[in-house]
C-alpha cells in the first residue's frame, strides 16, 4: 500500500543542460529512461537561456523542468565563488542538491544512456557512485545518488568556493567533499552503472565479456555520441579501429537507435546543424 | 617474539622472468624492493633458457632463483593445456601456487616498480589485488597477494585448460577463477599498489593529484621502461604531450633511477642491444 507519497513522488532522476548542446542527450536519455518504465519522476535541472526548441522538447519528455542559475551573479550561493569563474559549471551540477521535494535522486550526466531498469539505486545511500576509470579509487560523478539537502548545498558550495576543484569539475570537488567513497563498500556502485566506452581501448576484452551487462553507458570526454558523422544507414562513422573501436562503436550505435525513437517528434527543434547527420 | 619460522621465511616477494627481454625489469623490482628494506625474501620465478648473463644478474639480486617450465610438455600440469598454446604464458605465472615453502606471497610483474614499503600487503588475505584500469570491476593481475598451495595450482590449471582465458592472459583467468573479488571489499587493494600510467591520459589531475601517493608503478602495456630512448643527461624521451605525458615520462623517470643503482654492476649484463641507451 503506498503511503502518503507515492514512490514516484519520493524518489526522482535528474540530469543538467545549460545549453542547447546538451539537450538532445538529455532528451534521449529521458525517452531510455522512460522504456526502463520506471515510475520515478524525471527532472532536468536547465540554465534559463536555453533555446525555445530545446526547451520545448525537454518539456515533452521530462516531468518536471527546473531552470538553475549558470552564472555567478544570478544568485547568492555563486556569489561566494566571486573570483573563481573556473567553477561555473561544477557549481550548476550541485543544484541538484536543492531538489528538496524529493528524498532521494540519481543524477545522470546528460551524455549517459540507460540501457536497462536502474531503480534498485535508490536503495542505495548518498554518496554512492562507481569508480573512474582514470583512477578507480575515486568516483566518476556521471552517475550518483543523492540526498536532496539545503544543508549539504550550502556546505557544498562553501567547500568549492574555499577549496576549488583540482580538476576544474564537479568530480574533483564532489571527490573531496564525499571522501569517505573509497573506504566505504556500500557507497561503490558496480561499473556497470557508469561505463565509460573510452577506456574500450585500455581493455578491450573485458568490454566485450562484459557489454551485455552494461546498465548505463556515459559518453564522457571531448566527443559526444550525438557528435559523431554516421552513413546514409545511419551508422556511426568512428576513428576506432580493431576490437576496441568496434565495442565504442557499439555503443554509440546504441544511443543512435534510442535518438530514432524520438527523432520525428524533436530531431528538428534539436539539431539545428547538420552536425549528427549526413 | 618471532615463532618458530620467522618473518622473512614465511614470507616471500615474487616475480616472473621468462626471457632476457624481461630480465632488466626483475633486477631493478628487486633493488627498488631491497630500498624498502623488506625482511621478506625475494624470489624469481624463471625460464631454465635464460641467458647466462640475465640468470647471473638475477641471482645476484634474488634470494633465491625458481626454475619453471615454459612450454607445455616440460610437466604434467602443462600436459592439461595441449591445444591451448596461448596459454602458455598464463600457466607460467600460475606457478607462484607452487612456492609452498611460504606461507603468504606478493607477486609483482617484473615491469612494476616499487616506490615506497608495501610489507603491509602480507596483512592481506588470497587474492587480493587492486582495480584494473580498463574495468574496475575486475582486477589488475600484475600486483596480489596469493597463499601458495599445490592443490590451489592443480585447480587452477584445470581450471584454465577448460575454461580458457577470456583476455588470453592471466588476467581474465584469475578473475574468472577468484569471481568474488568485486564483491569482497576487503580484498581490494588501494589503487596505488598498482598504478598503471597508461591510463594516465584519461584523467590527468588524478595523477598530478596523487602521484606522491603511489606505492608501485605498473608500466602495464606494450611500451615498458627499459625500451625508452633517452637524451645524453639520461632523462627519457616520450611522445605525450601536456601534464599526462609529463606524469608519464616522470614515472619512466622514477624507474631509470632505480636502474642507475644497479647499471655498473649489471647494465652490460641486461642490455645486450642498445635499447634504452642513446
Ligand atoms: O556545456 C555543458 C557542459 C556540461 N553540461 C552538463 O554537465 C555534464 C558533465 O559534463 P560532460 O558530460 O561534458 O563531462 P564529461 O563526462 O565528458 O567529463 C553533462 O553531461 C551535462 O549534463 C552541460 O549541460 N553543458
Ligand atoms: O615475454 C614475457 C611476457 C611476460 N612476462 C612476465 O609476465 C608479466 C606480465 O606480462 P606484461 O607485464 O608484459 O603484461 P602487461 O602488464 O603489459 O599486461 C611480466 O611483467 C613478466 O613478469 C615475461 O617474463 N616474459
Ligand atoms: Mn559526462
Ligand atoms: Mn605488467
């Protein structure tokens, strides 16, 4: 029996866009969230300017849009960053610490694709996250669950306006603030959460034995899934060669067949290049 | 009070040399591991067809010098594997079971060098090791803590002639073989007991950040230490570019001191080529 909230109201998946670039990945990720039919709320935290279109289309696939200040005099937690401009972006990524009307979030980089149903993370505690593979003893901060808490965003942006990001992102400031991670079992999520395809090419059998378990792909680094030149058949056209290359493209193919289920209905408010298509 | 067996019998280092190419990396792991000043004793697992100069070099720096068959029809245990030449390789390092006069064993490959003292590890239960790069949810087979057991060896082996390696090595072997790895904290090893600075052009600030934290460097990959050209004061010269290849060339750095300790007594020993040297 559920209680006075529902489970759909408690518990919610947010991703970030601050401009039109981003949109399309989150659009396609909300639309692969929405086949996993989970029944959780889907917010996409957006910076104000984003364009009508993307706007538009980001309003058809989420629950709930939340427009979240990317610039330092827009409200008065950036105000404490003064001087520190580098840190405009982490500091838009930590609003998803204000979702306060919900008790637990999976933030999702707007650059992952959900391959299969992730509910069973909100079982989980904040802060739990899966390794990065650059250094698997601290998190990659694609994917985690959260706490909604004024509290801890407050102390969050303290920390980045004393301390910095020694990364000049999110991950190193969040790594820092959460660093109880490494020591802490539970808080590690399995790989297959958060499965970043450009190290395919560091250990290429290891994805191939173990694709078909992938539960989240995060396209992180400089090129994005919705960047890449594909055929008149639509595949993707991509540098990789041998094994590696073939499992990234896989992959990226795989976020392609998620965009065609949405690509009548937003693939012109969304692509306004010709970037994506030949 | 020590027992009767004391620390340094129970306990022993390990490595593997299967040809002179090798050879180099052992002598400058055994140095780097003698600077730790370890009670423990040093030992090399070793193909009987070294060369007399590389098997001279070894035995000046081992305790103690552990022949072990290389092809498949030199013992019985091999015999398993007819059919699986590629295998070759793996079932050597699989011998390391077979050093059951220690009670605890650490094997390193012979491309790791030791930075700081690791005896800690010998605290450590079977199998423990640290993450791989590529797939953090498996481990990197080129650092672990093993308790030697002929019964454990014969299993393995039966294991790896019916099952195969999936990555064609030791690696995918021994984590099919110890499976519950990633589901044991405890038998994780910090990152740092097995960094590999290949992956270093993935995330950069990570390894700026906690470079003064790595125990063991692993040269993991296809380019290794000793094959560095370097300019005439000594320093190696490196294609990357920016801080990762900074950090990179700094670790290759690390590993040519350590080799200077050692180059007047067993240089023109281990480098018959000119490889390394400009
Ligand atoms: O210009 C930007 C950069 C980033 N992001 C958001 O911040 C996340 C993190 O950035 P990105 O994924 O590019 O970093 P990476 O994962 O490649 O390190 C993105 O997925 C988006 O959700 C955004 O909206 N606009
Ligand atoms: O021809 C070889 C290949 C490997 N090895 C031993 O097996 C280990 C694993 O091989 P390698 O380090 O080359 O693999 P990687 O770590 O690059 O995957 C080496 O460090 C050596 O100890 C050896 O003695 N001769
Ligand atoms: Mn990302
Ligand atoms: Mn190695």
């Amino acid at each position: 029996m559920p209680g006075p909230l529902t489970t759909s109201s408690r518990f919610a998946y947010a991703t970030l866009v601050t401009n039109d670039t981003y949109a399309v990945g989150a659009v396609v990720l909300a639309t692969a969230l929405r086949a996993t039919r989970t029944p959780h709320t889907l917010v996409c935290l957006h910076a104000p300017e984003l364009g009508p279109e993307a706007t538009h289309a980001l309003a058809e696939v989420f629950d709930e849009l939340v427009p979240v200040a990317t610039r330092r005099s827009a409200d008065t937690a950036n105000l404490q960053l003064l001087g520190r401009p580098d840190l405009d972006v982490t500091l838009t990524k930590l609003h998803v610490w204000t979702l306060t009307q919900y008790e637990k979030v999976v933030f999702l980089d707007a650059d992952t694709l959900v391959l299969m149903g992730i509910d069973e993370l909100f079982d989980r505690e904040e802060l739990s996250a899966a390794p990065d593979c650059g250094w698997p003893d601290i998190f990659n901060s694609g994917v985690f669950v959260l706490r909604p808490s004024m509290d801890t965003f407050h102390r969050l942006v303290e920390f980045a306006s004393e301390r910095g990001s020694w990364d000049g992102g999110d991950q190193g400031l969040l790594n820092d603030f959460f660093a109880s991670w490494a020591t802490t079992p539970d808080r590690r999520l399995p790989f297959v959460y958060n499965v970043t395809p450009t190290s395919v090419y560091t250990y290429a059998p290891a994805f191939q034995r173990f694709q078909g378990d992938i539960k989240v792909v995060h396209f992180a680094g400089p090129t994005k899934p919705w960047q890449y030149a594909r055929t008149s058949d639509g595949s993707p056209i991509g540098k990789g060669q041998g094994p590696a290359g073939d499992v990234l493209l896989n992959l990226v193919q795989r976020w392609w067949t998620a965009f065609t289920t949405i690509e009548s209905r937003f693939g012109h408010l969304l692509f306004k290049s010709n970037v994506g298509s030949t």
